[in-house]
C-alpha cells in the first residue's frame, strides 16, 4: 500500500518553490501519492503565531533575503529575490490548481503548481491576473475553461476545507508534508521526508553512524542504515567527493528501504573529519581538492578503510551473508578498485566513476560480477573510453544513458531522473541475482 503525503503549500511561496521538483521526484522515487492542499496562509498565520512578511522584523527579512538566495544558489534555480508581482494574493491561483486537481488529477495539479511558482519567482508575472492564469493553463496543455470551474462553490468549499485541515495538522507554514500525522515543514527538511518515505517504519526512522577500524588501526565513521525487517544482504555504499552527505545517506537509506543492511564509510576520513559538502562550485573544489588527498596517501590508503568496511557488513551475517558495492564519482573509481583487489565481496556497481576507463585502470581485473552506469554527456569520462573500457571487459556489464556526470543525484543540477530510475531499477535486479 503506497503512502500518502498531505501537500500543503501557498501559490505564492518562495520556499514552496525551491523545493516543489525536487518534492515531486521524492514522492515519484517513493511510489507515494500526494494530495494537492493549497492553503490560505492568511488564516493560518493568526492561530499558528505567524507574520506575514511586511509585518516581520527587519533582521528577519534581510536573513530571509539570504537564505533564498542561497538555497536558489545551491539547487541551481532560478530566482528574483525581489519579484516585481511580490506581496501578491494567491487565492486566484489556490483556486484554479484545485479546480485542475478536481477535473484533471494530481500529475496536471502539480505540474500547475510547478507553473504558477515559477511565474512569480523566476518569470515576472503577476499570478493574480486572470490573463496570466489562462496562458499558465494554456502552457501547460490544460484547458482555459479551469478558469471558470475555478469560481464555483465547491472549489471554494475544498480550498476553505484544506485550509481547516492544514490549522488541524498543526501547519503553520508552507510548504508543508504531513506524513500520518508527522510534519516536515519547508524544502530543507526534504531530506528528512525522504528517509521517512523510504524507511516506513515508525521506529528509528534514521541511520546512525558507527566508528570502524581499518588494518593500520585508523578509526573511521560510517553511516549505517538497517531495514526494518531481517536483511537479506548487505551494501557498502561509497560516497563521491562531498563526503558522506546527506545524499548519500539517502542512497543508503533507500538500499535499507529494499532490505539491505547498508554503511557508508568516510572516505575523507584520513585527511579531513566530519566533511559534509554541497553541490555549489566551492563544494566541487574542496571535494576535489580532498580527493586529490586521499589518492595521494601511501598503499593501500583508503583501500583499507572500505576493507573494513566490506569486512564488518560481513560480519553481521546479514541474511545471505554476501556483501555487494556501489558507488559514485570517485566512489565509483574506488568501487571497481575494491571489485578488483579486495576481498568478501560478491558484486560491484560503479556509478559514472571518474577514472576507471584510463589505461591504468582498465588494466586491472575483476575478481566479481560488474555492473557499470556511464553518461553519454559526461565531460569527465569520454564516451571513447567508455568504449574501448567495453572491449576490454566484455564480461562487465555496461550500460551507457543519455544523460551527464553526477545524474543518480537529485541534490545536482545534472540530475536526470529517468536515468537515475532505469540505472537503480538494474542495480537492484543485479544486487538481487548476485547477492539475493
């Protein structure tokens, strides 16, 4: 039975913005099903101990300035911090998004909603015109008619009827995503309502992290995700080259969500503590420059750390006993490193790894089963080599998308979700052939 998410959000919001795509390829991911709830946060605000914007501090307006811009900066979307239709009244467009949900469905619902943020936030348009609605309507292949079904009585009765059940879940702001009662509120808890999606299941709805011990005695942290029920197997999950993020804790959290005991182990460890970076241009240059590092140690270096890794999943004789790999970037160069040197494992899964089609190491062999995702787009790994890597594996399984470097992550503007889809949908039938 699929889950349900209470949407419950304000046409006019800039943080409903921000965080409507990546909301709709969370529920998509999860298999949930949304219901659409615009609210009218003029009743919300008076019983929730809100302000409306003119009427708030000056110190929290001019942070509320920073904050947009600096989540626009980090997801990489448009924004005018300062839209020429801002105040503007929402309740045209509430309405109309309801009258679409009503006559057409969620998907039109929500990718009206999508239009109607865009238009105030990125395009300059005055969503509380009756013109600008009907050329939303039409550009999103939606019939103009909505507009009048938008005026009758019992759209009315449903918005006045989602603003009551907002003020009852206890909603006092939007965006708003209640799950059986529990509240995240805002696109930064997007993260939070992922897990709670993935894992569905009331108790420790969280990984935790764990302290791990290589060979030459280094200690290192790991993200440790379990399944609700008794794993069928175990996977090490090796980050990219911004640490282990909260990205990556989702990927771990989604392989916990199939039945697999999942650690993400720090990579970074050796040369910096507790690294948790973005997807930004600075974030790239530390990752990079921290990678840089790390490859730079003495052998084995790091090699050892996911030995320790691979050596604890197996430890905890997690249902069939076989510890399977996947990674991403440069976790996925150390992925197919570690199928080729270290030991316990029974299948790989590099994602796009930045160097596994160079000479030296398309030299080296597997010792167990390989699955490869590349990009056809990917400026860090030249199709070519993608190629002649094919020839001279023919036993690795590869698979090449239409798509760019960085494209299972939805924290990335390169993120594309149909590949990111059909990739994981293989992963996880080659985990399930190879280690049950």
């Amino acid at each position: 039975m699929s889950q349900r998410i209470d949407y419950f959000l304000a046409p006019q919001s800039p943080w409903t913005y921000l965080g409507h795509e990546r909301f709709m390829r969370i529920a998509q991911a999860a298999g949930a099903t949304v219901r659409v709830l615009p609210m009218d946060l003029g009743q919300v605000f008076p019983v929730s101990g809100g302000l409306p914007l003119p009427q708030r501090a000056p110190q929290r307006q001019a942070y509320r300035l920073v904050e947009l811009q600096r989540f626009a900066r980090h997801l990489r979307l448009p924004l005018n911090l300062k839209p020429r239709f801002f105040p503007v009244a929402g309740d045209d467009a509430a309405r109309l998004i309801i009258a679409v949900d009503m006559r057409e469905g969620t998907e039109a619902a929500m990718r009206l909603v999508g239009a109607v943020l865009a238009a105030v936030w990125a395009q300059e348009r005055d969503i509380a015109d009756t013109a600008v609605l009907a050329q939303l309507l039409d550009e999103q292949g939606l019939p103009v008619q909505r507009l009048q079904d938008a005026r009758d009585a019992q759209v009315q009765g449903r918005y006045e009827a989602a603003t009551r059940q907002a003020i009852a879940a206890g909603v006092f702001g939007a965006p708003s995503y209640v799950v059986e009662g529990e509240i995240f509120w805002g696109q930064d808890r997007l993260d939070f309502l992922e897990r709670r999606l993935n894992r569905n299941d009331k108790e420790n709805l969280m990984g935790e992290f764990i302290d791990l011990k290589a060979a030459d005695g280094n200690v290192f942290p790991a993200y440790v995700a379990r399944p609700a029920g008794q794993p069928r197997a175990a996977v090490v999950v090796l980050q990219e080259i911004f640490g282990v993020n909260s990205h990556i804790r989702s990927v771990a959290d989604g392989y916990a969500a199939q039945g697999y005991l999942a650690v993400a182990p720090s990579t970074f460890h050796r040369v910096k503590p507790q690294v948790e970076l973005g997807y930004a241009e600075a974030d790239m240059s530390a990752g990079f420059a921290l990678k840089t590092a790390v490859e730079a140690l003495p052998a084995p270096g790091v090699m050892q750390d996911i030995q320790a890794a691979i050596d604890w999943a197996a430890g905890q004789k997690a249902g069939s006993g076989k510890v399977g790999i996947v990674g991403f970037c440069w976790g996925g160069l150390l992925t197919w490193r570690a199928a080729c040197t270290l030991k316990g494992l029974s299948a790989a899964v590099p994602y796009y790894g930045g160097g596994v089609t160079t000479p030296d190491e398309v030299a080296r062999v597997p010792r167990v089963p390989v699955l490869a995702h590349f990009g056809d787009q990917d400026h860090w790994i030249p199709l070519d080599s993608v190629e002649a890597f094919k020839r001279a594996h023919p036993d690795v399984e590869v698979h090449v998308y239409q798509a760019n470097h960085g494209f299972n992550c939805d924290q990335r503007g390169s993120h594309n979700a149909e590949a990111a889809k059909l990739a994981r949908e293989r992963t996880l039938a080659f985990f399930a052939k190879h280690l049950g």
